[in-house]
C-alpha cells in the first residue's frame, strides 16, 4: 500500500496545531550523534531520544503525562531543528530552548536539572557535588547523579557537562561516547 | 473513574495510515482520497480524546474515514451549479462508481433511500414521497442504511 504522503501528514498536523488539538509534537532530527527524538509540549521540549530507544516508548511516556494527541511535524518545530543543527555544526547553544521538565515527577531532580538548564552554558562544565549545592544540597551529589542519569531532556538540559570530580568523563544515559562527542563539540573534553 | 490509556495518535497514523488512503480511495476515488484522509484524520484527532476505551482503535479510523467520505460526497453534490444543468450529466464532480461499490452490500431498499438522499440529494419529505413512506421513516432507512456501512467496514 502507499503510503501518506509527507505533505498529507505535515497538512494534519499543521491544521491540528492551528485548532489546537494537540497536546505534543515530535520531530526526527538527524545528527552526528545520531538520530534524536525530539518531543515539545505547549510549554517547551519535554523530551528527546536518542535512536536506541523505541519512540513508540518514548511518545506513549509523553502521553501519559500531557495527553495522546501527539502528532508529527517538522515545520511546527522548525525553530527547534534549526537550533539544534546549528548547534551540531558548532554554533550556538540549545539552552535558549524553553523546556518543560513535566517527566520528572521528584522535586530535587528537578531543582537539579533546572540549576543545569539555567547556569551550566556551552563550553562550561561542573561536578556532581557543585550542581547538587547549586540546586539547594550540596551533600546530595548522589541524587544529583540519578537526575542527570534519568534527565528526559539531555543535550538541551546539559547533562553531558557533569563530570564527576574524581576525573574522567563520568557516565551518560546516551553512552559515554556521545558525551564525549558533546564535549569535544563544545571545546571543553577533559584532558 | 478509570483513566482510558490511548496510544500516541501519530503511532495509529503510522500504523494505519496507508490502508486508511486505500479505504478512501475505494470509497471517492484517487481524485479526493487524500482530502478524505486528511479531513478524517483532524476528526479523529478532535475525538481522540472523548473515547471511552481503547479498543478497536483500527476499525474506529475505518468508521471515521468513511464518515468523512460520504460527507465529502454530500458536500460536492451540493456544490454543483444548480443553474445552466448540462444536457448531458457530468460526473467529474463524483465517483458514481464508487459511491455504488459502497453501497452494493446493502439490501434494495436501502440503497435506494441513499441514492434518493446523496445522489439526488433529496431532503428527507422528498425521499419519503418518492417511496411512500413517512418523512419519520425516510430518515430513519437513510440513517439505519449509514450505520450498517459504517458497522461493516472495515470489510
């Protein structure tokens, strides 16, 4: 069978949003790391995949905290993709992307990964221990690490420039090598 | 209250979209199956929401599609000129063989009130003088014939 024609498909969802019918939007962004997932909600990205996890996982983890009426769109995300690509080719910073952290449901986790969102720009990096004092309990290191391991929204919540203070890269939910290709991006992989 | 768990509605398009442009295509015609699609498509997302399990989610989309179908047929017969009528019809406006096919399972009476109805596009005191029947039971043999098409598909 044929399948619907991208433009049917963009018509949807572009004629969906104007209606507002849609509790979120998703996009498939091609990058050197990889193809990402990236899902945005009314009030900004909520969550991005890398392509070893089954979108239909991720798009029904959205739905169960903003709704099912997800829909695809690039045009709709059109400012989201840019930013991005342009990042990847070097250039600026997705934190200018508003975020909405509605996936995480602990408070603390999202005291931490709001410090990091807000403080922790390109080419800067901090240890677990100065981003748990930054976000109220400079003892909860810890927890500051279970955050970033479970952040929803990595690359555009920096979880890649946590180190750990002991040295190295330390780990990432999306695989070291990824941080590390973050990193060396950013001008600041360790030495 | 139970809280109904739907899947992502993108994930039903990608799984359903194709078949759903082929349902289409049989019931209106290459020329209009992608409009079809599409307006069933933002009905069914409008809906999404209200529905109360998530069962049966395929044949809902089916139901959806070709609801939208016959009401994209009402609307182009009533969108052709009524003034300066052609001698010869012209058909390019509807797939009559579609909208045949369509009904083609139904029973003799059946398809006559909604030949009398969609194709001629009578109002209802009408389709019930052309059979002798009440207005009442005209609506109610156009009405009682939509919902059997929509009961039987997807076929």
């Amino acid at each position: 069978m044929t399948p619907l024609p991208d433009s049917l498909l963009e018509a949807v969802a572009s004629a969906a949003v104007r209606e507002g019918l849609v509790d979120a939007v998703f996009t498939r962004l091609r990058t050197p790391i990889g193809r990402l997932l990236v899902v945005q909600g009314e009030n900004g990205i909520v969550r991005v995949g890398f392509e070893e996890e089954p979108e239909d996982h991720v798009l029904a983890e959205v739905a169960g905290h903003l709704g099912s009426r997800i829909v695809a769109s690039d045009s709709e995300l059109a400012l989201t993709r840019d930013t991005l690509e342009a990042y990847f080719e070097g250039e600026g910073d997705p934190h200018a992307l508003p975020v909405d952290l509605a996936l995480v449901a602990a408070p603390f986790r999202r005291a931490v990964l709001e410090a990091l969102h807000d403080d922790i720009l390109a080419g800067q990096v901090v240890t677990y221990g100065a981003l748990a004092e930054r976000a109220g309990n400079p003892r909860a290191y810890r927890a500051a690490a279970t955050a970033c391991a479970r952040n929803p929204i990595p690359i555009v919540v920096p979880c890649h420039r946590v180190l750990p203070s002991s040295g190295g890269i330390g780990r990432y939910g999306g695989g070291p090598e990824r941080k590390r290709a973050l990193l060396e991006l950013e001008g600041s992989l360790p030495a | 209250m139970t809280t109904v768990v739907l899947p992502p509605f993108w994930s039903l398009v990608e799984a359903h979209g194709d078949e759903l442009l082929a349902h289409a295509r049989r019931l209106t015609g290459e020329q209009h199956a992608e409009d079809v699609v599409q307006d069933a498509l933002l009905r069914a997302l409008r809906a999404y929401p209200r529905l109360r399990h998530a069962d049966h989610l395929r044949a809902w989309l089916y139901r959806v599609t070709t609801t939208a179908a016959i009401d994209a047929h009402r609307a182009r017969r009533r969108e052709l000129p009524t003034d300066d009528v052609p001698a010869v019809p012209t058909h390019d406006s509807y797939d009559e063989g579609a909208f045949e096919a369509l009904i083609a399972p139904l029973p003799d009476g059946a398809r006559t009130a909604l030949r009398l109805r969609f194709v001629e596009d009578l109002d209802y005191e009408a389709v019930a003088d052309r059979l002798d029947i009440s207005a009442a039971a005209a609506r109610q043999r156009v009405s009682s014939a939509v919902r059997t098409l929509r009961e039987r598909l997807p076929a």
